[in-house]
C-alpha cells in the first residue's frame, strides 16, 4: 500500500495558479472550491448563531426585553434558514469537494467549471437572505418552513427568501450532479462501489436525495411566488386552493432534507471510529444498506410532521409506524460503530471525541424522535419546545459534531499542519457541556408546554430558558475557539507527519503526501 | 489521456440523465398539485364545496336539540355579509333552511368566493349541505345586495356530547383571470 506514485514530489509547476483573490473567483480545483464550501459555511454558521444569541438573549428572561416580536419572529426564521441552507448543507458540500476525488482516486471533480459556479452561487444568496433584514417589512419572519398563509402576505422579505431558496436549490443539484458523476465515472481502477470509504457512499446517497427532492423544493417555492404576484391560487383557499397541500409538498422536500443534512455526518463518523479503534468499520456492507434504507424511508414519512394538521387516522397510523420504522436501519448503524469500537486500541484524539459525542447525543435526539413521531405524544408536545430539542440534538450534536470531527481529522491532510490537540480537546468538552445545558431542558420546558417561536412566555417556564441562555452564550462563545484553533493551525500549526492517524486507511492516507498537492491522483492509483 | 476522454464523455452523458431526473421532479412537484386534488375527491376529504346527495330515508331524532350558531366574515374586499338569523335550535336530521345576505358597498363589480369553516372540525362528517352560495363565485355589481339560502342537515351521528355548533363563512375576493374553485 505504500506505492505513492512519483506523480505527487516536487512537481511546483503543478502548482501554478492565479494568486490573490482571483484564484478563488477563478478556480475550478476541488480542493479550494472545498475550502470556501468550508470557509462560506463557516461565515454562515456565524451569523445563524450570532441570530440564535439574538433569540436566547430574549428569552434569557420572561417580558420583552430585546427584540419586538416582529423582529424575534425574524431572528427565529433566517436562523433556520441560514443553518439549514447556509451552513450544515455547504459544509457537507464542502468536505464532499475535498474527500470525495482524494478518497476514490479521482484528479477533480467531474464538472469543475459547474463546481465553480456551484459555489459562486452561495454568497449571492446569502446575501439576499442578509440582506432581507433592511428592507421595508424586514426579513421573513413566519418560520423556516415558510407555511402560508403567512409566506402569501408577507412583505419584500419573502420574495427575497424565495429567490434564496432558488438559487440555493440550484447549488445543490449542481453540486450532487457533480458528485454522484464523479463517484460513479471517477473511481480509480480496483475501487468497486462496494470497496468505496463509507463517507463516500452517504454522500452517494445524500446527492440523489436532493436531486430527488430539491427540484419539488423549487417548485413548492416558485408555487409561493406566483400565489404572491401572479394571481395563482395554489395555496390561497378562496381560489380554491389549500395551504394544508404546501405542507404536505414541504415536506415531500422537508423529511429527506433531514436526512440529507445527516447521511453525510454518518459518513464521517464511519471513517474516524475505524481510525481511533484500529479496526475496519464493523458490517460495512450492513452499514450500507442501512443508508440506502434511511434514504428510501426518509421520502415516505413526510407527514409525521403535520399530525396536527388534520388527516384520516389510517394517514396518521401509516405516517408513525413508517417514522418508527426509521429507527431500525439507524439502530444497525449505531450498533455497528459501537462494535467497531468494541475491543479496539481505542484513542481518544478530538476527532474521535466528537465522534463519541456524536454518538451518544444523536442516540438521545434519535430517540426523542421516536417520542414525537407517536401520534397522541406528537399532538401534546407540536410546536413545543420538545420539538426544538429534539431536532437540535440531531443537528447540532449529530450534523455540527460530525462536522467538527471531520474538520480536525482531516485539517493535517489539508493543510500539512496539526492542531493545538489540548485546544480541541477544550473545544468538545466546552460544547459538550454547554450544548447539553443549552438543549437538555428545552425538553421539560416543551414537556409543560412552551410553545415555540414565542418571544416571551410565562413565569414557570423562566428557570429553564435562563439555563438554556447561559448554556447557549457559553456554546456560542466556544465556537470562537474552534475558529482560533483552526486559524492558528493554518497560519502557524506544528508540521503535521506524514501520517498523524496510524489506524486510518482511506487513500488520502495511504497513497497521498501530507498536505495533499493542489493537484493529485493524475494517475489514478490502483486499488486491491 | 485517452481515459480523460472517456471519462469526459461518460460524465456528460451522466449530466444529461441527471439533469432530465431534476426536470422531471421539478414537473413532479407540480403534479401533486392535481394528485392531491384528486387524492382528497376520491377519499371524501375536503369536500367542502360541492353538494351533498340527499339520503332516502331521513331519521330525526327529536329527542335531541342542536344550537346551530351561523358565523360571517369578509376578507379583503368591500362587501357587507350576514345571516339573517344568528342561531337556530334544531333537531339532528332535520333540514335546516338559513338565508345570508351579502351586500357590494363599492362601486365596482366585485367577485367573491365564500369557503365554510366548522367548528368542532369534524362536525363536517355530519354535515350534509344541499345548496349552498358557496358552491359558485358569487358576483355583485356595485352596490348590489343579495340573499342566498343554505339548505343542510345535521345528521344524528353526531357525537351525544356536542351540543352546540359553529358554521362559519367567510367571502374572498377573487382576483381578475382567477376561476373560482374547481370542484
């Protein structure tokens, strides 16, 4: 396995590019499209947070202390928004654009112009979604999912979210088309599908999700549109239209976007705990079939969210034993990397921390699912703070750890430098502890039934949403820290070895220097 | 390199069946517009605007009292709406006649669409309607002024435990060039 192809040394003349910011306009290499997937996310997951302090600064105390309703409303909905589309999903984007050709011995990407482009189009659009904020009628303010009839009457705010949303959904199927076809067509010889790295395969699977549902997204939204200005009525019920119909297209979206925004997290956790263990993933082939099933299951389950909607209790009996069913392909996966750390030489680096962490959050915030997906239980606690709970517990503890753990295991390939281990250490347990203290009592505050989207709220819920603020500051305040030990690895990091993971074995690892050259794999490796 | 192109060709081809695939979901995503329409006909749920068929033989129960309340609202366009009664007592079975009467207070020509609102929300199981101004557009020229019956039955499958109901309308405009509702 040690046949690094002579390709890699001292080639600098590989290397030439345009220098300065036209490099990055211009680029059509993975590997910078990947770092400003990474560095764009970074930016957004900044400004959904800087909202979310907003949010948890007004519900430090009951009363309205900070922002008007109007604008909390606001805060609410683009930080929804923005994490979903600006942050989680560019990041995964992100670490797809850079493992994906290293990890199958691919040169680039299938279309690297269109990955450009692909790129170019996120900021235009979080800057309409930023922007928003300072038009008359300020931004979108009736939640992320945008129900109408309060997305129909909405102000300026709404168009601009809708064009977002176009033009994020654009992204998106670009950069799946670009994925699936590099993964498919590009694989070095030797690398059958069923030999790719786990990480590569939920990425397979997660880019035909979202050519399968992003493009109906686009449709319910340009639906919007045209119920807006055009005269339409899809949703408008005097036009004989129906707005319980957007929720159920939404969700046709909504319910694999989850899963969309979570495939990928298992992938990373599929490569570390391998590596930290030193052992191979346990029931790999187990491990894939579990994601095509959570793939299939996840577009079949929609209305699990719409309980309270109004439906036939054969719709309602349907939608909760298919949501159950989830639970099944998702226990063999977590199974699966318990016994892949069972009697391994187990270490624990950051990368494997926040693997762990992962792990055992995403299991709570797996199970609270299953609570909400029981009809009776889900028409107590819709719209509660229990909802917020459990779905914080799978994207921020399940998509933002792995994200993290993907970050730190693989910072020395990208960059040739280690990170301050002491400082990443800091950094997971800082999160840990002040994640939990954050969404652990969102569920008892949801359980007495605190609704919501509510800038205030009464006088026995004030304990709760005082230690959910504290612990949402102090979360907040650590990810600054991340910042600084990724900044500080970049600029002056120690001179990473060749190979900081021993236990690793993904082709990055075996067949690449570290850091990997601007360009590699232009002769394909060959794989036993 | 020979594999370049391959590879090249491979991978166009690839965009093209992926890019058909996004088309066609897109299409997808309007077509459940007319799927849902049709899903929610053929299983009888939101059947709000279409008349009901009389039931041959019809059981009063007159052991039993109903209070109707008759509820009118108007959204967005410039017309006066209201039962000519507030409330009737009736027995389930019994076919209850009410008048409304709407009145266009600009002086355009304005078309309007009633959509009915029950509560308690299932109270549309038991609720035959034979005619209603809500099945058609209803358009008044200015200042004109119209009464329209609802003719319906409660049917005695209504739960024992309600005693009181709500039937609501509520009248909006229809934009130029909309049609009004399809059923």
């Amino acid at each position: 396995m040690a046949a690094i192809h002579g390709d890699a040394h001292g080639h600098g003349h590989d290397d030439h590019h345009p220098s300065g910011i036209m490099r990055w306009i211009t680029t059509t290499n993975h590997k910078d499209i990947g770092t400003m997937y990474l560095w764009f996310s970074f930016a957004m997951f900044l400004v959904g947070g800087t909202l979310a302090m907003g949010i948890r600064a007004e519900l430090f105390q009951p009363g309205i202390q900070i922002l008007e309703p109007e604008l909390f409303n606001q805060f609410t909905t683009l930080h929804g928004l923005i994490m979903v589309f600006g942050a989680i999903m560019p990041a995964f984007v992100g670490f797809a654009n850079w493992q994906v050709p290293l990890m199958i011995g691919a040169p680039d990407m299938a279309f690297a112009r269109m990955n450009n482009w692909s790129f170019w189009l996120l900021p235009v659009a979080a800057t309409l979604l930023v922007s928003s904020f300072f038009v008359p009628g300020g931004a979108a303010a009736g939640g992320w999912t945008f129900y109408p009839p309060l997305s129909t009457q909405g102000g300026l705010g709404v168009d601009l979210m809708i064009f977002a949303v176009h033009i994020l959904g654009a992204s998106s199927i670009m950069g799946s088309i670009n994925i699936i076809t590099t993964i498919l067509n590009m694989r070095a010889p030797g690398m059958t599908l069923m030999k790719m790295p786990m990480f590569v395969w939920t990425w397979l699977i997660t880019a035909y999700l979202l050519v399968l549902v992003m493009p109906v997204l686009a449709g319910v939204v340009t639906m919007l549109l045209t119920d807006r200005h055009f005269g339409t009525s899809f949703f408008n019920a005097a036009g004989g239209g129906d707005p319980v119909m957007f929720q159920h297209i939404f969700w046709f979206f909504g319910h694999p976007e989850v899963y969309i925004m979570i495939l990928p997290s298992f992938g990373i956790v599929s490569e570390v705990i391998p590596t930290f263990s030193r052992k191979p993933l346990f029931g790999y082939s187990s491990m894939v079939y579990a994601t095509a099933s959570i793939a299939i299951l996840s577009c079949v389950v929609w209305a699990h969210h719409m309980f309270t909607a109004g439906m036939p209790t054969v719709g309602q009996l349907f939608f909760m034993y298919a949501t159950m069913l989830i639970a099944v392909p998702t226990g063999v996966k977590v199974f699966n990397w318990t016994a892949t750390m069972w009697r391994g030489s187990m270490s624990f680096e950051t990368p494997m921390l926040f693997s762990i962490g992962f792990i055992f959050l995403f299991v709570i915030g797996g199970f609270s699912g299953v609570i909400c997906a029981i009809v009776p239980i889900d028409i107590q606690v819709q719209d509660t703070y229990y909802v917020i709970a459990h779905f914080h517990y799978v994207l921020v503890s399940g998509s933002l750890f792995a994200l993290f753990a993907g970050a730190y295991y693989w910072i020395p390939k990208w960059t040739g430098r280690m990170y301050n281990e002491t400082l990443g250490k800091w950094h997971f347990w800082l999160s840990m502890f002040f994640f939990n203290l954050t969404f652990f009592v969102q569920h008892f505050l949801g359980l007495a039934g605190m609704p919501r989207r509510i800038p205030d709220y009464n006088l026995q819920f004030a304990d709760f949403n005082m230690i959910s603020s504290i612990g949402a500051f102090g979360f907040g305040l650590t990810q600054l820290l991340f910042l600084y030990i990724m900044i500080s690895c970049i600029r002056s990091g120690e001179k990473a070895p060749e190979k900081p993971w021993d236990g690793a074995t993904t082709l990055e690892w075996t067949h690449l220097p570290t850091p990997a050259p601007y360009h590699s794999f232009e002769k394909p490796p060959i794989v036993k | 390199m020979g594999m370049v192109n391959n590879n090249s060709k491979a991978n166009a081809l690839m965009m093209k069946k992926l890019l058909v695939f996004t088309l066609v979901m897109f299409v997808f995503g309007y077509a459940l517009v007319p799927f849902y329409e049709k899903f929610c006909e053929v299983t009888g749920i939101n059947n709000l605007l279409r008349p009901d068929v009389r039931a041959k033989e019809n059981w009063v129960d007159e052991e039993r009292w109903i209070t109707i309340e008759f509820d009118a609202n108007t959204r967005g366009l410039p017309w006066q709406f209201k039962p000519l009664q507030t409330s009737a007592r009736i027995h389930p079975g019994e076919s209850v006649n009410v008048m409304y009467e709407i009145t266009n207070d600009s002086d355009r020509e304005v078309v309007g669409q009633a959509i009915p609102s029950y509560s308690p929300r299932y109270l549309d199981k038991h609720l035959k309607k034979f005619e209603c101004f809500c099945f058609t557009k209803q358009v008044l020229k200015p200042k004109e002024t119209r009464q329209m019956p609802v003719q319906f039955v409660i049917e005695p499958g209504l739960p024992a435990d309600i005693h009181t109901v709500t039937i609501s309308y509520t009248f909006f405009e229809l934009p130029e060039g909309v049609n009004a509702v399809k059923n």
